[in-house]
C-alpha cells in the first residue's frame, strides 16, 4: 500500500487530544498564521501556537460535539488577550454559539491571513449540520468518513450519511482525507470481517500495523484508499453484500439497505 504523497501547499500538524482526537492545525509555507479545525482541547493547542511561535487566526467547526469545540471559547479568549483578529466558522445548522459566521453547502471561504480558499461541503448524518471544508486536495471531514470506517447517527440518518459518504467519495483519488479521531486499527479489524477476501485490505492492515507499531498516525488517508478498503464505501460490492446480509439475516435490495445493516452491525461490534 503506497502511502500519501507530501507535495501538499499546506501545512497541516496534528495536535493530539483527549485519547484519540486530532486537531488539525493549517498553516501556508509562507505564513505564521493558522488555522484550526475542530479544537476540542483549548490547551494542548496553545501549547503548540507557542511552542511554535505562530498567530492563530481561523477556527473551523464541523460539527457540534463537545470534542470538537469544547476549546473555542478558551481559544477566542487567548487570541484577544493576544489582540489577535480571529474568525470562527461552523455551519449553519449547528454550533452556532461557537461560529461567528455560519456556513454551508457551496459556501467558498477565502481565508486571507492563511492564502487559502475552501470550499464547504455539508455531509450531515452523523449529526443533522455536520460540514466539511475542502482546501486545495485536503478534505476535513470531522467524523463522517474514517479511515476505513464511518461516524455513527446521532440526531442525522442514516440515508443522510450514506448520501454524504458517496458525496465525498466522488471526490478526485488524490484527495487527502483528515478526520478527527484514530480509530483506524477497530475500523479495519471490522472490515476484515466484513470483507476478508479484500487484498488491499488486507495489504492496507499490514501497513497501518507497522505504523501504529511505531506510534505513527495512520491520518491522513486518500479517498483512492478509501474506496479500496472502507466498506462503508462499497456497499454495491457483493462480497460486502452477502456479509450484510448473513449477519442481518435479511435480503438486501439496495446499496442504502446494505449500508444501514452495515453500520448497525459496526455499532454492535
């Protein structure tokens, strides 16, 4: 399994947080300032803004869980005690006590303190306003799409998330994937079990194995990866198909069936 290319405009360090969070922390090579997205724990990043002599400028929201905006607040405060400009975004439906400007589906942002433009794509399902931010080939996609996994429903659906999963899906191979948890080891032990004839996936555990045998992150992936090894992204595959099935002792006559018995059987596993 190849892993990703670095010919990437951005800067992009993870800030690891909690047990298994990643806050990810932007930046252009010409620039201090950053941007952060989803910043659960204000601490462990102003810790790193300084560590780093860097001027925070941008918080992105995806979505309102409390890891994933729990240090806003703290981190607005650091940045005016700073005299630091800074613009939070979140979207439209959700975390609007934490955003001061909302967003949606088809907004494009032009982030001038970090020389970048993104594009806002709403994937919701796993919660009702859930967004993610495309900048240049980099998805940010909070907990929608995993490493070989996907988020569970909480007040979206599950025909939601399997839209906003396809969505993103049809974005271009070379796509480079930051979600916001380390979850890949559990996701793949569950895909081999759905799909244990799959050689990529096989191949891709083997590689995520040694990595995380050396403490190294798994994040990012690549939607070309993705769509070789997430099973929540080949629900149409018939191997998956039949698995789905054996386990829901249903037939199953859609890809939607098969993805909503496919994530049922995920939340048990």
């Amino acid at each position: 399994m190849q892993s990703i290319q670095s010919d990437n405009p951005l800067v992009i360090k993870a800030i690891k947080a909690f047990n298994d969070n990643y806050i990810w922390c932007i930046h252009s090579k010409i620039s201090q300032h950053v941007g952060l997205v989803d910043p659960g724990d204000a601490d462990v990043c102003i810790q790193y803004i300084e560590e780093n002599n860097l001027q925070l400028s941008t918080i992105y929201i995806t979505h309102r869980h409390s890891d994933h905006v729990g240090g806003v607040e703290k981190l607005v405060a650091f940045c005016n005690e700073k005299s630091w400009p800074v613009t939070t975004y979140g979207p439209t439906k959700e975390a609007q006590k934490y955003s001061n400007i909302k967003v949606k589906d088809g907004d494009v942002i032009h982030d001038e303190s970090l020389n970048i433009s993104c594009q806002v794509i709403d994937i919701p399902g796993h919660t009702l306003g859930h967004v993610a931010y495309l900048m240049e080939d980099n998805l940010f996609c909070g907990d929608t799409l995993f490493s070989a996994g996907c988020g569970r429903v909480f007040d979206g659906t599950s025909e939601e998330l399997y839209h906003s999963l396809n969505s993103l899906s049809a974005l271009p191979e070379k796509t480079r994937v930051y979600c916001a948890h380390e979850y890949t080891m559990a996701n793949l032990a569950f895909a081999l079990t759905v799909d244990p004839t799959n050689e990529e996936l096989v191949n891709y555990y083997n590689y995520v194995s040694k990595l995380r045998e050396k403490g190294q992150s798994s994040i990012p992936t690549s939607i070309c990866i993705e769509k070789k090894v997430n099973p929540f992204l080949r629900c149409f595959d018939n191997n998956i198909k039949q698995s789905v099935e054996v386990f829901s002792d249903k037939n199953l006559a859609s890809d939607l069936e098969t993805f909503i018995q496919l994530r049922l059987w995920k939340n048990e596993f």
